[in-house]
C-alpha cells in the first residue's frame, strides 16, 4: 500500500490565502508544518500535570478503600462467616477493578492478588502457587467454606497494604491513563463478557462496572482537554459510556448488586459486548490530546 | 509514514481555479492558489479530500461509473461478504455515513491506505495496516441496502423502498439460520486475494464504529485453472464447474442485471439487486454419489463441465434432446434442466465457503456463498421455486443464509455511494 502523507502534500502544495474567512485553516497550512511525529512527551506531560493529579487523587482513594474492604472480607473468612465474606467479596474488589491500569504496574503484586487458576495453569504454575481473593472465591462458593482458607486470607491483607503503599511511587503519566483506559476496556471484552473472572462466584458483572467506571473516570478527567481538540469526541464518548452504562443498569439490582452472570442469556452478553467495541474505538482516540 | 511516501503524480494534478471553487463549493473572493494540487486546497478548507480513482495503480478496478464495481468485475478468487446493521439515528447520519465510506472504498481499491494522515503514536493508526505492500488485487466493494434498512422508522426512508426489495419467500427444504440472514446493509469486498478483501471489510466497519454492528459475514474462494493462458471456468467443491452459464456483453447485463430507467424505483436505475444464499454442501453425501449420479444431479459432465451428451463446456445445452427411448438426455430433475425451465435470467457470482466443522455432527461447514445479481429478485425467486423440491440437487445441499440487498447504481465522480437514495428525499 502506497501511504501519501497529507502533511507533504500541504508543504509542497505551498497553499497561500489571502482574505479567507477561515483563518484557523490558513495558519494550519503554513509551509513551516513538520511532517514529522509532534509528539512530545516532556511538555505535554507538564501541560497535563493537573489532569495527572487528579487521576492519582482518584487512584489513592480507590487503594484505600480497596484496603479497607479488603480488611472486613479477611476478617469474615478468618471468623468462618461464609454470607458476609460472600456478600463483600464482589465490593471490594471494584475498588482494585476500578484502578486496574494502577494495580498491573506492579507485575508480582497484580496476581498475587487477582490471578485467576487459569491465569497461572497458562504460565506452567500449578495450583500450590495460588493466592488471592479467587481462591477464596474458590473455598467459598465452591467449596462453600473459609476453613482452610485463613492463611490465605492473612496473605491476601498484606498483599492490598503493600499495593496500596507502593502506588505512591507509580509514575502517573497520560499515556498509562489513557492505555490504561483502553486495557480495562479489554478486560471487559476478554473475561467479564465471557464470565471467566469469576467463574465460582458469578460476579462479573461488578468487575464489568467497576472497569467501566475506572475507564470513565479517565475520561471524565481528560474531557476538557479532549474537548479542545475535538469536541465532537467528547459527545461521542459521553454517548457511548451512556450506552454501556443503561444496558448494564439492566441487570443491576436495587442495592447496588448486579444478577449473577449465569442469568445472562447469549443476546445479552451479546448486546454488552457490542456496546462495549463501540466505546472502545473512540477511547482509542484520547491520545489526540497530546498531539 | 513520510514525505517520502508522498504520490509525486498527485501533487502534479494541477486544478483550474473554477474546478477548485466548484469542488469546494467555497466563492472566497481573493483566494490565491499557488503551484497547489487539489488535495492541499481542499483540505485546507476542512474538506474531505476528492480522492480518484488512480489509473496507474496495478491490478486495480475502477471505483466511479455508472455501475458499482463487483458486479460486472471479472470475479475474482475471493470474497469477504458482511450483512451489517445500522445504529445511525437518522437519515442524515446514515448519508454521512456513505460520504465517509466513499474515499476509503477508492483508496482501497487503489491499494493504499485509508488515511493520509500523520501518525500520532498515542492513537491507534487508522488503516488497520494488513493489507500494507500488497496492491489493490483487483479489490472490488459492491454496497448494498437491505429491507429491514427502510422499515427502521427514525430514518424515515419507508417512501423510498423499491417494490421489488422484499423478504424472500419461504423455500421448501430452507433451513435458515437467524446467525446467516438479512442485514440493514451489505459489503461484499471481492478481491484476488483473501486478506486485501477482509481488510476492506474490516477497515470500513471500523471506520463505522458506533453506527454499525456486523450481523454476519462469510468470507468465500475460487480457483481458476488456466490453459493456453486463459483462465478456466472455476470449480465449486462438488467440483462441477460453476458460471458457465451467465449473463455476458452489455445487452444481456441489461436485460437481466441493470435496472433500466422505469423498471425499479428511480434512485435504483443502473443499480441492481444482490441475492446472497450460504449454502451448506453435504460433501460426505456427496462424496459417496457414483460419478454417474453426480452427473445426473447437474445435468453436465464432470470433468469437461459439457452438457450431458456433449462434448464442450460451451456447447448448447438444448434441453429438450431425447434418447432412442424417447428419454430426456439432461434428467428432468436435473438442476441445470429445472433452472432452464425457470425461463428466467440471473447472474451468479458465487464463491465456495469452508468454515471448519458443525458442532453437532462433525460434518464440514463447507459450501457455497452464492450471489446472484438481478434487475428483480422475482427472478431469482422463480428459479429457485423451479428447483424446488425436484432438484435432485436438494438432496446434497441446505440452504442455510439469506439476504437481499439493493444494490446503488454507480458513483459519478466527486459523489457519493447511494447519492441517488439521498437525492430522492
Ligand atoms: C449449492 C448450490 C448450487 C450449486 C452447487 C450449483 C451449481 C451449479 C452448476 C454446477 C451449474 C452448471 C454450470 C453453470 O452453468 O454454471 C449451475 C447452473 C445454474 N444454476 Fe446453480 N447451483 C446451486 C444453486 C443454485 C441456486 C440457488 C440457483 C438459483 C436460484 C441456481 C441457478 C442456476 C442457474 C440459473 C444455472 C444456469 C442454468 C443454465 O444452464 O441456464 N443455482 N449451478
């Protein structure tokens, strides 16, 4: 495929106006346009630092909470009280679903926390290497007990705090928030939408909101600098996050609580799925801000 | 993507000031234009570049014409066919969206890429980027409107349905599944090469995003034999040739294929209508047929593709040639006998599908994507209502996809796909 550089063609086409009523075109034409990339990352990230503030204000505070609920699920298992655990479980963990871009910078951190079996049986480790909040998940829906599982337990704990202490050292840059926004996007369309993220306990749904919520909030926090670039952009999101978020208030019940994942029928996670491509396509597009 | 990449014979493509301003539809008084080639001045302008049909390139078919490309194209060796459904919210949206897809349809089919634009690395690149140093593979994109596309109210297009787009009646022995039927909107990408026809698909639904979902899709294959140079009437997977017997020269497409000024509704005259069938083959049942039954089942021979008696491909098929017993020579249950009874025309444009094993029995998922193009689907209708339940053909086939598209005439340069549709409101 040939590719021709619409930037040459304007150099070398060398345009001139003269009493054109558009003059934000005019100056774009101007024989001194670079064609090459304009990115750069020192001065964007500057032009950005409160945008980046108000994401690690927003990350802190999901650490915190995380580590709190964290603390009340530890103790309901280590008290045997399998409904309470049951019935946290899926809470706190949209604390750690929501700041997942954060979370996934610290490689051994991340699964000690949240692997899943399959994660670790796909990277040759068996089940001995298994810790963290599914297998709980494990003892307590499948197993229907938290006997056995307070080592666990106690690990999980320490875990959260360490995470939660070391996210005070993460670089936030744009780039992590806006990749960041698009991989929890993929979470979603890889494991929520199928049901494998909770495969014992059925609570994907949660997981599912919580990513949308985290990618939303990047959003929320960028769309005054997306809104310079492209206003249309921002209309488009918004409407796209709507979309996302009506279909799944469907299945939300009145508490807060989400329907177990087995109740969705094929249509449904179907419709989710659709939804959730059509979000990802614009969010793919953030990165116009720094250009 | 550099200058250096930059088409040279393109910014040689000086414009008259009058082309410019009509282009633009701009009347600036005291616009200069230097030594500038039309795509600098339009975009300087916010505009959508005019983008042409590039002669130079290789293997490549023309995009604007009085008919769409694909039709009359010689077929190529592959297709990616996509019924999609539309979430545009008007008609409006729905024009704008032929209008976006319109210069990446002709930068496809030139074989480049779909952007133009400078690469910023923090977004993801516009052309998805598979079909970068192949040429254009003789890439043909057919677009099609599908009934459930007028019945969708807040497009308020009802007025506007041509009587002939209809559902397809009932057939007997269909067995239509809801994964393979209909669609608001048809793209059937055809290509001499099975990833340039998928990028295009892929490249234009994503474009799309937000205002169209896929409902399904069937990427399908040919093989052409060649001897003494001339390439062969290709072989369906029953391994009968298949298109022998088509619609050729610009009466015949006429009469069977374009619609004629009056005979469809006015924004259809030059189009056509577009049946599309996937076509399950029971190759297992096939497989243990006797040569002679095979045969038998057609009305031809195997191996020379002839007419039953005869020794050449193109000989007449002269269907009413009886035996010394005063038996028919093709069977009467034959399904080239029993298509010829039909007395009615249609070109097929089909291509040989094979996607993996059907669950339920382990029997092949492999058949035919069959296309064919019509003036009326009526006449695709009385055919397949004379094969009915007589073709002996029934018993090693099920019919398992539908659709009907009406397919635009052509786009005039410097419009847009389905120009006539809006022009009608
Ligand atoms: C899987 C299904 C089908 C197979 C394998 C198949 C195969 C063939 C073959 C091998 C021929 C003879 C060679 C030729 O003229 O191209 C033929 C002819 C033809 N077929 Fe089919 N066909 C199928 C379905 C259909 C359907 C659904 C229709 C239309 C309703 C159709 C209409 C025709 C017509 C009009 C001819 C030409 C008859 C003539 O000689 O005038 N076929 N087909």
């Amino acid at each position: 495929m040939k590719t021709k550089s619409l930037f040459a063609i304007l150099i070398a086409g060398g345009v001139l106006m003269t009493g054109c009523n558009n003059s934000e075109d005019a100056k774009q034409v101007d024989s001194t346009v670079s064609t090459e990339k304009t990115t750069n990352n020192e001065t964007t990230n500057a032009n950005l630092q409160k945008e980046i503030d108000a994401y690690k204000v927003f990350a802190l505070d999901q650490l915190d909470q995380f580590t709190i609920e964290t603390e009340k699920f530890v103790q309901a298992v280590k008290a045997g009280d399998l409904e309470k655990a049951k019935e946290i479980y899926p809470h706190a963990r949209m604390y750690f679903e929501r700041s997942e871009p954060i979370a996934e910078s610290f490689g051994d951190l991340d699964p000690r926390i949240d692997a899943r079996l399959a994660d670790l049986e796909a990277e040759g480790q068996g089940e001995e290497s298994w810790t963290g909040y599914h297998k709980i998940e494990y003892g307590l829906w499948e197993e229907n007990t938290t006997k056995g599982y307070e080592a666990i337990a106690d690990q999980l704990l320490a875990d959260s705090k360490e995470l939660r202490a070391r996210v005070e050292t993460v670089d936030v840059t744009p780039e992590l928030m806006m990749t960041g926004a698009i991989d929890l996007l993929n979470e979603v369309s890889t494991s929520k939408i199928t049901g494998e993220e909770e495969i014992y306990s059925h609570t994907d749904l949660y997981d599912f909101k919580a990513n949308i919520e985290g990618a939303e909030k990047i959003f929320t926090i960028l769309e005054e600098q997306i809104s310079n670039k492209d206003p249309e952009l921002v209309k488009n999101l918004s409407d796209k996050f709507k979309t996302v978020n009506d279909l799944l208030a469907k299945f939300e019940t009145n508490d807060g609580n989400f329907v177990s994942y087995s109740q969705l029928t094929k249509e449904d996670t179907k419709q989710l799925a659709i939804a959730v491509n059509q979000l990802g396509e614009p969010l793919s597009q953030m990165g116009i801000i720094l250009e | 993507m550099s200058k250096t990449n930059v088409d040279e014979k393109f910014l040689d493509k000086k414009i008259t000031r009058r082309q410019m301003l009509k282009l633009t539809g701009v009347g600036v008084a005291g616009l200069a234009i230097g030594a500038s080639g039309l795509g600098g001045v339009l975009s300087a302008f916010g505009e959508e570049l005019f983008v042409d049909d590039d002669t130079t390139a290789t293997n490549k078919v023309n995009f604007y014409g009085k008919h769409q490309s694909g039709i009359a194209t010689a077929v190529q060796t592959n297709i990616y066919f996509a019924a999609l459904n539309v979430l545009v919210n008007s008609k409006q949206e729905l024009q704008e969206l032929f209008k976006m897809w319109t210069p990446l349809a002709i930068r496809m089919m030139n074989g480049e890429s779909i952007s133009m634009e400078k690469q910023n690395d923090l977004i993801p690149p516009k052309d998805t980027g598979e079909a970068q140093g192949l040429d254009a593979r003789n890439l043909s994109i057919t677009f099609g409107v599908g009934l459930s596309l007028f019945e969708k109210q807040e497009l308020g297009l009802a007025s506007l349905k041509p009587a002939e787009l209809k559902d397809l009646p009932h057939f007997p022995k269909d067995q239509l599944d809801e994964a393979y039927t209909g669609g608001d909107i048809c793209i059937q990408a055809c290509a001499d090469d099975p990833q340039v026809a998928f990028h295009a698909v892929r490249n234009l639904v994503r474009a799309a995003s937000g205002k169209v979902t896929i409902k399904w899709s069937q990427a399908g294959f040919n093989s052409f034999p060649v001897e003494k140079g001339k390439k062969q009437t290709p072989r369906n997977l029953f391994a009968f040739k298949d298109g022998t017997e088509n619609p050729s020269g610009e009466k015949d497409m006429n009469e069977v294929v374009w619609v004629q000024p009056g005979e469809s509704t006015s924004w259809m005259t030059s189009g056509t209508y577009l049946v599309v069938r996937r076509i399950q083959l029971h190759l297992e049942t096939w497989d243990r047929t006797s040569l002679k039954e095979q045969e038998k089942t057609f009305g031809r021979h195997r191996e020379s593709g002839a007419p039953l008696g005869k020794r050449n491909e193109f000989d007449g098929m002269e269907i009413e040639r009886k035996d010394e017993n005063g038996n028919y020579i093709v069977p009467e249950n034959s399904h080239v006998f029993l298509a010829k009874q039909a007395k009615a025309r249609i070109m097929r444009r089909s291509y040989s599908y094979s996607s993996g094993i059907i669950d339920s029995t382990g029997a092949y998922d492999a058949g035919l994507v069959f296309v064919s193009f019509q003036k009326d689907p009526e006449q695709f209708i009385k055919i397949q209502n004379a094969l009915g339940r007589l073709d002996k053909l029934n018993e090693y086939i099920t019919h398992r996809g539908s659709g009907v598209f009406a397919c635009f005439p052509g786009v005039k340069k410097g419009s847009y796909i389905g120009e006539a549709l809006f022009n009608t409101l």
